[in-house]
C-alpha cells in the first residue's frame, strides 16, 4: 500500500496532472484531501493511474470523490496551451485546483519535479510521486479520468482520431496534416 503522508501533522494536498504529453485535448490536473487518520478499503488498490485498468480506475474516481475530505479537477484547453505553453499550462491547472479546495490544504505533495510555488502554502515535488502517497495517487487518478470523460466526448465529433479509445496519446490514429489539425480548436500546437 502507498504511503499515507508525508507529514502527519498538517492537511496535506496531493496534485497531479493528466494530458501534458498528449497531441490533442486539455491538459487536466486534480488536487486531492483525504481524510486524516481515515483508512478506506479502496486504498489498497489505489496507485498511479498509468498502473491502473481503465475500469478501476473509474471506480477509484467515484470512491475518492464520495471519501475525500475535498477535491477538485481543472482544465486549460489548447488556445491556451498555444498561448502559455504546455508546462505553464500544468502549472496553472495545479493552481487552479488547489485554490478549489475547501478547508484549504497546509502543505502540498506535487506530482514531479518543480512547481511554481502555491501562495502561503509550502510544497515538496516528488518524481512518481504518485506511486508513493496515496493522495498524489488519488489526484493522478482524477485528472485521469476526468480527462478521459473528456476526450470521449469530443471523439462524438471526431471519431476518426479514435479518442475513445487512445485519448490523444500518440497513436496511428493521431497523425493527420498540419492544415486539418489547424482548424480545430481541440488540438493545441505544443509540438510545433
């Protein structure tokens, strides 16, 4: 089982982000409170999402939204990604989410390698981190799955990209000209 805190005496936030490397759609991050001195049976499977099937995953998103102590979920969408690039994009829906949360969080446990520090809140970044702390684990698994919702609905208007199924990650699917990328607004140029 992974960790459950860092630090036990302060309400620790874990933050997590879903889509940086993807070639279309919202890059997404989560920032999750669990319940101090709870344990849930759920945490026994709860790990990073990359490790999870798909199907527990969505099962693990209804557990951590009905447990948590508090959570929340934003997107920043490809105009902006053009606009403020990809990394800072991460960084504005970490923010984003964190200044969601309500009762808000004493220190936070991010996902990585930096962070631009959240005002009045320290912070420890931690490479995979989320196969450590189960709040990290639990935030990578929101921004997951809330971005997968996400992409499924946009493959309604364009199912020949295969988002259902590939989620904008790279695939064969993915590869279309320039020019037809360029008139929809759902692919960002963050690989130009």
């Amino acid at each position: 089982m992974l960790e459950s805190s860092y630090n036990l005496e302060v309400l620790e936030a874990g933050v997590d982000e879903a889509g940086r490397g993807c070639l279309a759609g919202p890059v997404v991050a989560a920032a999750v409170i669990l319940k101090p001195q709870t344990s849930y049976d759920w945490y026994e499977v709860l790990n990073d999402s990359k490790k999870l099937p798909e199907n527990l995953r969505e099962s693990l998103r209804k557990l951590i939204e009905k447990d948590a102590l508090s959570w929340a979920v934003s997107m920043v969408m490809p105009e902006e990604i053009d606009r403020i690039n990809i990394l800072n994009a991460t960084f504005k829906a970490m923010h984003e989410s964190i200044g969601k949360l309500s009762p808000e969080p004493e220190f936070l446990l991010i996902d990585g390698n930096r962070f631009p520090r959240f005002p009045a809140i320290p912070h420890q970044c931690m490479v995979k981190g989320d196969g450590i702390y189960l709040a990290i684990a639990a935030a990578s698994v929101l921004a997951k799955t809330h971005r997968d919702a996400y992409m499924r609905k946009i493959h309604l208007d364009f199912p020949q990209y295969g988002w259902d199924r590939n989620k904008a990650y790279g695939t064969d699917h993915m590869f279309m000209p320039s020019k037809h990328l360029a008139t929809h607004r759902i692919i960002a140029n963050r690989f130009n």
